[in-house]
C-alpha cells in the first residue's frame, strides 16, 4: 500500500511539472527569441460564416532574455490579409497580442502567421533570431458555414433559411419559423384566411373551445358541440340563417309562378296564357298564333295575332296570300305599268309563290343525320334569305342547345320531339321547325345491347363446341369397343 502511494505522488509531480513549469525550465534561455504557435491564432467569433467581417487575433511570444520588436503578418494561402502589424514584446515569457479585420471567404481556408524582427533602435545592427522553427504557425483548415438570408444564422440551423429571422420565432414548433411558414399556428388555416375572418393566425383555438380554428365551425365563438341543425358548415353558435327550411322558388318576373313553371320567366304572367299551346306564353312570344307572322306585322296587316287562320280558309296567314280574303282566287291583280298584272309578271318569273315575296321563313328546313345509336347531328337549311337570324333548340330530353349545327347523345331510347326556334336580331322567336326522331335500343350498335348478345353468342359456340366434341369421344369409344 505504501509502494502505491509513492507512485501516485511520484507520477503527479512529474505531472505537474509538465504542465506548470514555464517553457523554457531546465532548458537553456535564449537572447531573442519571439515565437508564435497555431494554437495562438484565433477569431473573434467562435462559427464562422461566409462572407461575415469578424477580426483575426494572433498571439506572440517572447521567450528570449531581452525585449524586441517586429511584425506579425496574417496570410490565407499566399495572399496578405491586411497589413503586417507591429509587435514589440518584453522579455521573459510575455506576450502581445495582434489583430486584422477579416472577411470569411466563401470555401474553405487556413490562416498562416509569419513574424520578421526589425534592427535594434540603440546599435542599428540586425537582432538575429535565435529560433527561426518558430517564427511562423499555420492552422488548420476552416470551413466556413453559409447564412443566405444574413440573418446571422447559419442555413443548417435557421428556420427560415432564405428570409431574415434572427429571432428564429416559430409559433407552432414545426421548425418553420413565422416569417415563411402560411400558417403560423398549426390550425389548418393560413395565415391570410385567419385574417381575413377575424382568427388569431398565433392562437390554434381562438375561441379556446379546444377544437383547432381550422376544424372548427364557429372558430369565434365557443360551441364545444359544434350543432349545426341546417349542415351548412356554419355552426348554429355563429349562424343566423337556418338552411334546413329550404328557401321559396325563385320567382324573377315576380307574377306568383315560379320560375321552373314559368312560361315567361322574365315577364310577369300570372295567368300563364299560351294561345298557340307552344310553351310560350303569349306575354313574351311574339307569335302569339304561331302562324309564322309576328303579332307586331299582324297589328299591322290588319289580321287577327290570336288566329292562325284570320279568314277562315284553311291556309295559315303566314302562309295565305290574302289572309284577309277567304277566296284568294278573287284577290284584285295590280297593273305593273306594263299593262300586264302583277300575277303574270310574277309567274314569267318562274315563281309564282307570293309567299317567297312576303316571307322566305318558310324556306328555313332541320335535317337530321344519325350517326349511332343514339347519337344525332341536327343541321339548319336555311333557304329564307334573311338577315341576321339566330338558332337555338328544343332536343326533346329537357336539353337545349345553339347554333346552326348541333350534336347531341340521348340518354335512353325512345321518340323525341326536336323543335329549332328561329330567332330575329332582337331574340324574337320568328319560326319554330319540328322534328321527330326515334332512338332504337334494339340497335346492333347499342353496347348496352350488343355487348351481352355478343357475351351469349360466344358462350353458345363454347358449350356446342365443347358438347360436341364430347359426342363424337362417345363414337369412337364405341367404335373401337365393337373392333
């Protein structure tokens, strides 16, 4: 036990005598001798940044016995930080320390210090250094971290590398920091939308109800419960409008009848009145009779806009040369100046239809082309002439459509009634043309038909193929049975 303690106190001693004699015990003193280590250089800041102007420190030390002057140079590879800096040292062990601003590269580097004396100022003569090993240190390599936003934190450690926020805030602790996450709290609702209904964007509960602003139908008022009687997304808490008793139909002409009635949307008709039955009430159809004159050239001509017949003679006014005459044949010929009548001048002409000269309405046709089926193409023939007409269409499955050509697909078979409204410059209807067609379900073109007959066909030829096949093994077993 005593062998051991000797030993301890032994090794400490030596121990301590490494550590704490100064350099230079039991060693012989030089006259000059200024040093520098790599240990003794150092920044003033402990991460480096690149492009951050922070200062460069060196320590120099004077182990010789008298004092001296000389310079301490700073070098990043061969270039010359600064200028070289003046030290002047007492002997015995003291140091000096110097400095230059620095501004940290982008790659990485290392910092050489070199030290050169200067003449003694008493004797003029050189001071020769008595231990030029030590007279220059060289670090390591340093690399530098990046901060892109300048914000004084390095990219790898910043929440928001790319927008300035020293304060690093981040409300929500997602590591995204509130200058560049949409939602600060974490609620399901950005920023922005919280702003714009009145929502703390730094509170997740706004209301404190303990359900999140963004999942929470009254984030403003407290409503644990969250009823919502009409299931409009809006609790009843902040809800003034209860949805679950449906709203009347609307009604824009304001007659009592609603809109999805209404055979004049637009034009009070309470009574619905629709002389030609043509879905049109007479309020708002400008061919009351539909007799392919207008009411207003009715008015005018002196026939009657609520019969298509105005003289009773089986021919409608659009279409009678003398609406007001019952026998058409008695109609006065009116002399041309040429002493012939206007009928014989009319016929030299090769016409001879009187209706070509008052109307060419009539020459407006629909043709149809299927193209599978149950799918039309419906084309205008527009013969009339006329200026400035519009089409617009009926399809017969509560579907419409516009233009001088359409396409249309009908969902189910059966027999349509297509109608082409001809309308004026002014959206007057002039001219309805029907149409009938018939959709066939029973059409080798219907997939809905030919995929199982075609399913069932070659089952059939399976199962005969098969049966078949299963007769004629029966034959040859016999066969060879009777051999």
């Amino acid at each position: 036990m005593k062998n051991l303690f000797v030993k301890i106190v032994f090794f400490g001693t030596v121990i301590c005598a490494v550590i704490f004699l100064p350099q230079g015990v039991g060693a012989e003193i030089l006259n000059y001798d200024m040093g520098i280590s790599s240990s003794d250089i150092f920044f003033s800041e402990t991460t480096l940044i690149a492009g951050q102007k922070i200062t460069l420190y060196a320590v120099i030390n004077n182990y010789g016995k008298y004092d001296i002057p000389g310079y301490a140079s700073f070098y990043t590879g061969s270039q010359l930080i600064g200028s070289s800096q003046v030290v002047s040292i007492r002997a015995y062990g003291v140091s000096d320390e110097v400095f230059v601003n620095f501004v940290v590269p982008e790659g990485s580097f290392n910092i050489r210090v070199d030290i050169t004396r200067v003449n003694n100022t008493e004797d003029k003569q050189p001071i020769a250094d008595e231990n030029p090993a030590n007279n220059s240190a060289l670090t390591g390599m340093f690399y530098p971290e990046k901060d892109a936003d300048g914000d004084g934190v390095i990219d790898k450690n910043d929440n928001c590398p790319n927008m300035a926020n020293s304060d690093q805030t981040d409300t929500d602790g997602d590591k995204v920091g509130n200058v560049c996450d949409s939602d600060d709290d974490n609620d399901g609702l950005t920023d922005v939308k919280e702003q714009e209904i009145g929502t703390n964007p730094l509170d997740s509960d706004t209301d404190d109800d303990g359900i999140l602003d963004g999942q929470d139908n009254c984030p403003k008022i407290s409503n644990q419960n969250q009823a919502d009687k009409d299931k409009d997304g809006a609790g009843d808490a902040c809800d003034s409008v209860d949805n679950s008793v449906p709203p009347p139909p609307a009604d824009t002409d304001g007659d009592g009848v609603p809109n999805g009635r209404d055979n004049c949307k637009t034009v009070a008709n309470a009574s619905q009145a629709d002389n030609d039955k043509d879905g049109i009430g007479d309020a708002c159809d400008s061919d009351d009779d539909n007799d392919g004159v207008s009411d207003v050239d009715e008015g005018k001509n002196g026939t009657d806009p609520k019969n298509s017949d105005t003289d009773q003679d089986g021919t409608k006014d659009g279409d009678d040369a003398a609406p007001l005459n019952q026998d058409e044949g008695a109609a006065p010929a009116v002399a041309d100046g040429t002493g012939e009548s206007q009928d014989e001048v009319t016929n030299q002409s090769g016409s001879g239809d009187l209706l070509e000269q008052s109307t060419g309405l009539e020459n407006i046709f629909v043709d149809s082309t299927k193209i599978s089926w149950n799918t039309f193409v419906f084309k205008v023939r527009d013969n009339s002439g006329e200026q400035n007409l519009s089409y617009s269409w009926d399809l017969g499955d509560n579907e419409t459509a516009t233009g001088s050509e359409v396409q249309h697909s009908y969902g189910k078979s059966g027999t349509y009634l297509v109608i082409l409204n001809v309308n004026d410059g002014e959206n007057n209807i002039v001219k309805k043309v029907p149409t009938t067609i018939r959709v066939s379900f029973l059409s080798v073109q219907n997939p809905y038909l030919s995929f199982p007959i075609g399913i069932l066909f070659g089952l059939t030829i399976l199962f005969g193929t098969r049966r078949w096949l299963k007769k004629k093994n029966e034959i040859n077993e016999i066969d060879g049975e009777i051999k």
